[in-house]
C-alpha cells in the first residue's frame, strides 16, 4: 500500500533533528507497524499535489499550528482537494488540522473552543466500536495538542469518539473518511517540548494537567492499527 502524506506544516527547525518532520513522524509509527509500507509526501504548504489522485491508494492530512478558518490560499487550495477525494470516495485520514480541515470543507464547522487549550494525554471514549476497531476497550489515551475544535461534523459524518472537553474528537465519513483530534504519530517527548514552547498561551493550569499526564502510555500504536485497519477496508 502507497500513502499520500499531505504535509500541512513544518516542525519548528530546532526539533527536527530529534523528531523529523511530521510526516517522518507518521512514516516512523506506520513503518514500525507495517515495514512494507510505501509513502509519497506532498506539501500542500508550497502547493505540492499529486498529478494523478490514483497514483496513492489513500492519504493523510498532518497537522499544522494554523487554523482552517485562516484566510490563507493554501488552505483553502487543501479543501478542494478534499472534496476531490470525498467526491471520488479516496481513503482519506485527517490528524488533528486535517481532522478539523475535513470538516470545515465538507460542510462542518472548526473553531477555536472558549474551553482552552487540550495538551498532554487525553482519553476518547467510543459509543460505538466501527468494523476497523480492535474491538478492544471502549476509550483510547492518545496525545493531543489543541485550541481549535470540530463543533459541527461533516454533513453526514458519525461522531465514534469523544469526551467533556472534546465531544468530537474522532468522525467518520462513509467508508472512505475517518479522522481523528488526536495525535498518534507524536511521542511524549515531542509533545512536552510543544507544550514548554507554548507554556505562555496554554495558561498555567492546563500546562500543568498536560504535563503530569505524560505518565500515562499513549496508545499510538493501537490508533496507528486502526489507522492501517481503515486504509486497508
């Protein structure tokens, strides 16, 4: 299987060496579970797209510190593109910015919450176990680093997860859409050097929750099988 990596932004340069870009990240966590894995990243940033929306079998929007109700061109170049991949039923993964992009594009809402920011460690709890699920425990801990937040789904998405701070933290869209607030590809390192950096705006409080919630495991790996499960439906 073929990936398509739609690259939405760029690690600050002082960390790259330590954690890599973000699709390294996510090449990092589906390689470990998958080593025969193929990837292509495009960086939709700088107006990269593939030429032929066939020559991947699916695709991953990654993150990005922007917002999809930004005025800028590249993002709203990103939403044609998702409803080019919704029109055409392509597998489509959205992670965090992609998970809020997907929405906005498809007749949803992302905003920023008048709840604050969610960091650190964060548990989901899914209503209803979907065909690509492990059927395992019904919450999933997973790291997550936002302010903004879907408040209204994709027409004609399914809201599968959530909690009191993020009601729709993970949606799906038929067969060919799912995405998710949180963020499988980061390690705890990783999001305590984003947390340190933005300690100011996150506010005392929530950086301290977030922080001593680092000692509980993310289940990465888990999301990243679901992940692949999707993909592979």
């Amino acid at each position: 299987m073929k990936l398509g990596i739609l690259k939405a932004d760029a690690v600050r340069p002082e960390w790259v060496p330590d954690f890599g870009e973000y699709p390294d990240m996510f090449i990092a966590l589906l390689s470990r579970l998958d080593p025969a894995l193929k990837f292509v990243v495009y960086d939709v940033q700088q107006g990269i797209y593939p030429h032929d929306v066939d020559e991947v079998d699916g695709y991953l929007i990654t993150g990005s510190k922007s917002s999809v109700y930004d005025d800028d061109p590249w993002i709203a170049r990103l939403m044609e593109f998702v409803r080019e991949l919704h029109a055409r039923q392509k597998k489509l993964i959205g992670v965090c910015f992609g998970h809020q992009l997907v929405a906005h594009a498809l007749g949803g809402k992302a905003e920023k919450s008048p709840k604050g920011w969610g960091v650190g460690v964060h548990r989901h709890r899914f209503e209803k176990l979907p065909g690509w699920h492990d059927q395992g425990p019904a919450e999933v801990a997973l790291l997550v680093s936002h302010q903004d937040q879907v408040t209204i789904p994709a027409t004609g998405a399914q809201v599968l997860a959530g909690n009191a701070f993020c009601e729709n933290a993970v949606c799906q869209l038929g067969e060919h859409i799912l995405t998710f607030q949180g963020h499988a590809e980061f390690v705890p390192e990783y999001s305590r050097e984003v947390m340190e950096f933005r300690r100011e705006r996150i506010g005392e409080e929530a950086y301290a929750a977030g922080m001593a919630s680092l000692s509980t495991e993310s289940e990465a790996d888990r999301v990243g099988r679901w992940m692949l499960a999707f993909l592979r439906r």
